[in-house]
C-alpha cells in the first residue's frame, strides 16, 4: 500500500471490471450501501474521448457516517467513502482512498467518531488479492 496526498492506493490483481466487481460483492455481503458507480472513462468515450479504464464507487453506512458528520458537519463533502479503481499507464490496477488520517485532520473530526470511517483498507485490500 502506498500514501500520497492523504490518500491510499492498493495495487489489485485483476482487471478494473473483476477489481469492481470483487468490490460490489464485498460491499453487499457486508451489508453496505453502494451509492453509485461512476465509470469515468466510460463516460469520456461516450463525447470521443479514450481514457484508461476508471471508476468511482461511493458506498456507505448512515449509521456510521451519520455520527461523524454531526460531530465535523464539513465531512459530509467527503462521505460517503469512495474507492477509486483506475488503470495506470503501464496496465496496473489500483484502488485508491482518501486517508482516515487525511480525513479527520482535514474535517477535524473528533477520534472516537471516526472508527467507523477507516474501512475503505479491508475493503480494498479484499478486493485486490488474488
């Protein structure tokens, strides 16, 4: 796993659609609510533009975030939490989140109300292996 910025990146073992699709799987199974799907490059080649396949889940629990974004009203333009699944230029996949760390400085989020926020880790790191 790799940090830059305040956000985390996973290298998965699978193409953006199975890395997706793995993902889906986990979130449902556990009971979470995936928001949307944005597929970014789908979208840019629907106006003639070619870029490597990329796509934004942003998924979620009310009962977790909730807590955290009374506590630091400004989280909410953060939540809900997002992986981002691209394909670099080399052919790698990866997952990349925002960091909790990132999140509660950036949001001043109290500590005790972010326990809940630092999934995106497991959850990507579930849908990377092989």
């Amino acid at each position: 796993m790799t940090e830059t910025a305040g956000f985390l990146s996973q290298r998965s073992q699978h193409s953006v659609d199975e890395t997706v699709a793995r993902l889906e799987k986990i979130l449902a199974a556990k009971g979470v609510t995936l928001f949307a799907l944005v597929d970014h490059s789908g979208e840019a080649q629907k106006v003639g533009l070619k870029m490597p396949p990329t796509k934004l889940l942003l998924f979620g629990n009310p009962a977790a975030g909730t807590p955290a974004m009374l506590a630091a009203p400004t989280l909410a333009i953060d939540l809900p939490l997002k992986i981002l699944i691209w394909e670099d230029s080399d052919g790698a996949v990866w997952l990349s989140w925002n960091s909790p760390d990132y999140l509660q400085q950036r949001h001043n989020v109290p500590a005790d109300r972010m326990k809940n926020l630092g999934v995106a880790a497991a959850l990507a790191a579930k849908a990377a292996e092989a």
